[in-house]
C-alpha cells in the first residue's frame, strides 16, 4: 500500500500536465519556439512532481532540491485551475461572439488576446498568494464549546496534519511547540498525519514534538499518512517520548474531581483498505463513563458518519481535509468528505470540529486556508 497513494497520485498529475498542454498552453501561445519552451517546461515540471514523491517516500534528497521540486506539485495544480478558468471564459467569449456576430475580428482579437494576457497574470499572482499563505505561522483559532455533564471549564489544544518530514523538519516544529505550550491548555490532541517519513528519518523533530506539556497529558490517533511508512516503530517512539496513543481506546481526564471528562481515540478508515489496524468505534467506546462527557478523536471527517446517537458522542475532533489547503480544492474534497473546516452540528447530540491543518502537504502553499492551532475551551452545557 505504500506504493498505491504515489501511483496514484502521479497518474492525476499527468493527466493535469496534459490538459494544461492541450486546453492552456496549446491555446494561448501560437508561436512556436515560445510554445515549445512550454512545452518542456510543462516535462521538466512533471519530472519534479516525479521526483517529490521519490524524496517523500522512497529517496533523501538534499532540503534545497526538495523544496525546488515541491514546487512542482503547485505549479502543477495551479496551472490546471487557471485552465479550468481560462475554458469558461473562453466558452463565455464564445457565447459573447455568437450572440453579437457584428463584433469586428479586430474586437474579438483584443477579447481574446487580453483573456490570454490575464490568465498568465493571475497564475503567477495565485501562484505567489499560495506561497505567502502557506509561509504564515498557523493561526490560533479560539472555540467555545458547551459540553453537557461537564461540571467545570476545561482546556484543550488540537494540532492535527503537520506532516513532518519534507520540509517541515524540527526547526518548524519547535515554533509550533510553543505556540500551543504558550496556550496553556489541560491537555493536548494530535489528530493524525503529524508524521509523514519513516520515523527513523525525524527523530529530531520528534524529540520537538515530545516537548509539548500539559497537565492532563497529549494524546495521538494516527492518521492515513502514518500507514505509509512503518508504523509500529513510529508507535513505540512516541510512547517512548511521553506521547499517548489511542488505539481504538478510551481514557478518562481528570483534571480535579468535579471536572472529568472521557477521551477516545479510533484507528484511521484507510486501516480497512488494508486490513491493519482497522477502526473499531464500538471498542473504543468500551472503557466510557457514560455520567461524563465525550470527545473522539478521529482523523478523517467522514468517520462521523458511523456515529449514531446511542454513541453518545458529544463532541468529535477530526483533520484531514487541510481546509481544502488550495482554493478551490476545497470542492474536490468537499466531495469525499462531509464536513471541511471548523464546528459543524453533525447530530442533535453530536458535534464535529475539523482543524484545517496545522502543517501542509506538498508545496508550502495554502490559498483561503491558512494552517491553524485550535485552542478549545470546554464550558458547561
């Protein structure tokens, strides 16, 4: 399974070079020395969304040419969209001319030459807003959320898709670390894909991670990015480092004897693609005390789906979907997912909260979903 998510992943990017080639490129540049120029470019880029998925998973590459061809994976995205937009408006031209036959060629040209014009402006600023969002320090996002039978306020931090390794090494967790110990919260949740490499590859980023304190202890679900590296040793690691691992398991925070709350934690759905580790909601459920709250941590938003109401689930935390990370991704996952970003009433009992991501995947771009630490604020209910 390690190979499916790269194979997969580079058959949607040619798909996305050629189409750019076709229906942009193809199109709006007539000459040919020019068009050919392109042409390569377009190879030469795809050959670097090749080469990212062999330094993200399979080869180390040295942290400048790393970064060079993440870029790759940006600019291959962010040409397709410019595609995409460039079509409608030629389709709108189309329209245009055919409802108004009388405009002159030399009208139509200028129309036509000034679509091309804009559409190459706005891929370079779109480009470039991508690489200053996706630069920011994550945003503290603050939420108040009533919990029924919680006697007493009580706090918490959720950090969730870091995606260590690439590009984010231990200098960026170090900064996120005390962004969320300045918080001071009763206890910490990592929601998934927080390591993406083998972990004997970010050791020192885990010794970073380790230095997240709070009284009631941090707590781990593994995400569908942790199944494709080796995921027991990452396991044994953070257990080693202090961290707490919720195995389709419960535990009970007691932070004085008023204030108690149940904190479960489920297995990531892509366990059942392969058949290890599999999410189990009814075991993870088992330990609960049912006179106490209940917040579940799954990864994937869509896991709600299995949540019932004689689950008694107050609240779920969940990440994955990075808020979409690039506009307008957000629709395509809007797609596999029920929920995107932020506190959504999932059921008349049941809550979901869907961190946008505390890191990035891929190019160190975000358009419209800047990387978040969200700080929770549990009060009565």
């Amino acid at each position: 399974m390690k190979f499916f998510f790269p194979i997969l992943a580079l058959i949607v990017f040619l798909m996305f070079h050629l189409s750019i080639y076709f229906f942009f490129i193809k199109q709006i540049i007539q000459p040919k020395i020019p068009r050919l120029v392109f042409k390569y470019f377009l190879l030469f880029n795809f050959l670097g969304v090749v080469s990212y998925f062999l330094a993200r998973y399979f080869v180390d590459f040295p942290q400048s040419l790393y970064f060079l061809v993440s870029l790759s994976i940006g600019v291959g995205f962010v040409l397709f969209v410019v595609m995409l937009i460039y079509q409608i408006l030629k389709g709108i031209l189309w329209l245009l001319f055919l409802l108004f036959p009388k405009f002159s060629k030399k009208r139509r040209g200028f129309f036509q030459n000034a679509l091309n014009l804009t559409s190459g402006v706005f891929a370079l600023g779109y480009f470039g807003i991508g690489l200053i969002e996706g630069r920011l320090q994550p945003k503290i996002e603050r939420v108040k959320i009533p919990l029924k039978n919680l006697k007493n306020p009580i706090s918490a931090v959720q950090i969730s898709d870091l995606h260590i390794g690439g590009l984010i090494e231990e200098n960026v967790v170090r900064q996120i670390v005390q962004q969320a110990n300045a918080l001071k919260p009763d206890f910490i949740v990592l929601t998934g894909d927080i390591i993406d490499a083998e972990v004997t590859k970010v050791s020192q980023a885990i010794v970073e991670l380790a230095k997240l304190n709070a009284p009631l202890g941090v707590y781990f679900i593994a995400g569908n990015h942790e199944y494709f590296h080796s995921i027991q040793p990452l396991f044994e690691t953070l257990k080693l480092n202090g961290i707490r691992i919720l195995e389709n398991e419960c535990v009970q925070l007691i932070k004085d004897e008023q204030t108690r709350l149940n904190l479960a934690g489920v297995y990531d759905l892509f366990g059942r693609r392969i058949g290890v580790l599999e999410p189990d909601l009814e075991q993870a459920l088992k330990n609960r005390v049912k006179s106490q709250p209940l917040i579940l941590l799954a990864h994937q938003p869509k896991f709600a789906l299995e949540v019932q109401e004689n689950h008694q689930v107050d609240l779920i935390l969940s990440g994955h979907t990075h808020g979409g990370q690039i506009f307008p991704f957000r629709f395509l996952v809007k797609l596999q997912q029920p929920y995107l970003a932020g506190l959504y009433q999932h059921s008349p009992i049941t809550q979901i909260y869907v961190n946008r991501g505390t890191g990035f995947w891929g190019p160190p771009m975000r358009i419209l979903a800047r990387a978040e630490i969200t700080y929770f604020e549990f009060v009565t209910g």
